[in-house]
C-alpha cells in the first residue's frame, strides 16, 4: 500500500517548532545563571564585608583543626566558641580553640548552648564552671532555639521563659555582665520578642537580607552563615557581622 503524504494540516508549524526551541534556549539559560550565581545572590559575603566593619566567626568542636593567625589574617577580628551545653555537655575543644585564638590575636567569647527541659541554675553552673572569662573578652552568651530541642506553644514559651530567666540571672550575677542572647527567627519570635529586653541580641537569618526583629529592637550581631570555608579551618564555619559594637563591651 502507498503511503500517505502529510498534508499541511498534519506537519508541525514551523513557528511552533521555533517557539519551542527557544523556549528550551531560555529555561537552559536560567538554570546556567542560577547554578553559577545563584549561591553568590544567597550569600551577601561581598556587601556585608564592605557595610560592616567588624566581622567574626562561631565555632564548635565540628570544625576540627584550626589555624587561628590564618584566620585573623582573612580580616576575623572576634570568635566565638561553643564552652558547654545542658547540664553537663562540656566541648572538647572549647578550652584549647580559646587559648590559641588569644595568642592570635583574636578576640574571644563563649556560648552555651541551652536546654530547655533542663534546669536552669544547673545549665549556669555548668557553664559558668567551663567559660574561660576574661574583661576584654566578649560577652557570654546563651543559645536559645528550638533546634534539637522542641517546638513550643504559648504555655511552653513561658515555661521556657521562666528557666532561661533563671539561668541569666545566675550568670549575670557572677560575672556582672549582661550576657548576650542567640536565636534564629522562629526561637526569637516565640521565645524572646518582648522579653529579655536588657541583653543584646544575635540572630541567626541566612536568607541574605538583612534581618529585622518581630519586636523592633535592634539587633547586635548577625550571622548570616552556616556553611563558610575559611584557609586555615578544617571544617565549615558560621561567619558573623556586629552591627553595635558598644553593646559587647
């Protein structure tokens, strides 16, 4: 049997055919620019190191070796180093991070990472029998967020609230010092906002721009990071910028 020739009707159009392409030409170039420049739009590195004149890291013990003349070298001025957690938890590598950051010149501070089903006098005993405190150090500061801890409704916002408050206040009373106050946003804003009103406060945003509190208040650090990679640092860092820096004194 012969075949059948397509008619006109049967054929695909020729714009049909150029619209597509092109279609396909635009989606390609989308994806290139977003793989090549998407991460650099996410992270503001460029511009926060050019509006903020103090600039610093955070640490556990996760990042391993750390070559601290290196990193103050890459314009660091501050670290500040996880000392202890709950109850009990004490970072290994909290006391030698500490001692080899002042060689290099860097200025120090520590934070403890807080627990919200633990009590609070104990939390300050642990912390306060690990932080290395010195004047010309920066402020302690204390880790508050739900992250590996627990989402909370009102209720437990206040009984949270009522444990954090205790701790603080044994704290502040040993050393004389406000202690400083971490969180992410969601922690802020269902843990602080309105409360704790005297102790400075760093905010965990990484979405690129610059964080505002639910409350109005003003914040003092920022860190904007959590996967940094610095010469020097065996593992990835979280990179911070002080926006008040009287508020660390």
């Amino acid at each position: 049997m012969a075949k059948k020739k397509k008619t006109k009707e049967e054929s695909i159009p020729l714009f049909l055919i150029k619209f597509t392409l092109a279609g396909l030409l635009l989606v390609a170039i989308i994806l290139v620019g977003y793989f090549k420049f998407g991460p650099q739009l996410k992270r503001p590195y460029p511009s926060l190191r050019n509006r903020y004149a103090t600039k610093g890291i955070d640490i556990a013990r996760y990042a391993g070796k750390v070559d601290w003349e290196a990193v103050a070298d890459q314009g660091y001025g501050f670290v500040y180093m996880k000392a202890t957690e709950g109850t009990s938890y004490v970072d290994p590598n909290y006391t030698r991070y500490y001692q080899k950051a002042k060689l290099a010149g860097l200025r120090v501070g520590a934070y403890h990472f807080f627990r919200f089903d633990q009590s609070g006098s104990d939390q300050a005993q642990n912390f306060l029998s690990v932080a290395l405190v010195d004047t010309t150090d920066m402020p302690l500061v204390i880790d508050v967020e739900e992250y590996t801890n627990y989402e909370v409704n009102a209720t437990q916002a206040q009984e949270v609230r009522a444990v954090l408050t205790e701790m603080i206040a044994i704290v502040e009373s040993r050393i004389g010092r406000k202690v400083m106050l971490y969180s992410n946003k969601k922690g802020y804003e269902r843990i602080i906002a309105g409360f704790f009103k005297d102790n400075p406060i760093w905010i965990c945003d990484i979405s690129g721009l610059r964080p505002s509190l639910p409350d109005g208040r003003e914040w003092t650090m920022w860190q904007h990071t959590h996967d940094a990679r610095l010469k020097g640092v065996q593992g990835k860092v979280d990179l911070n910028v002080v926006q008040n820096f009287a508020n660390l004194n």
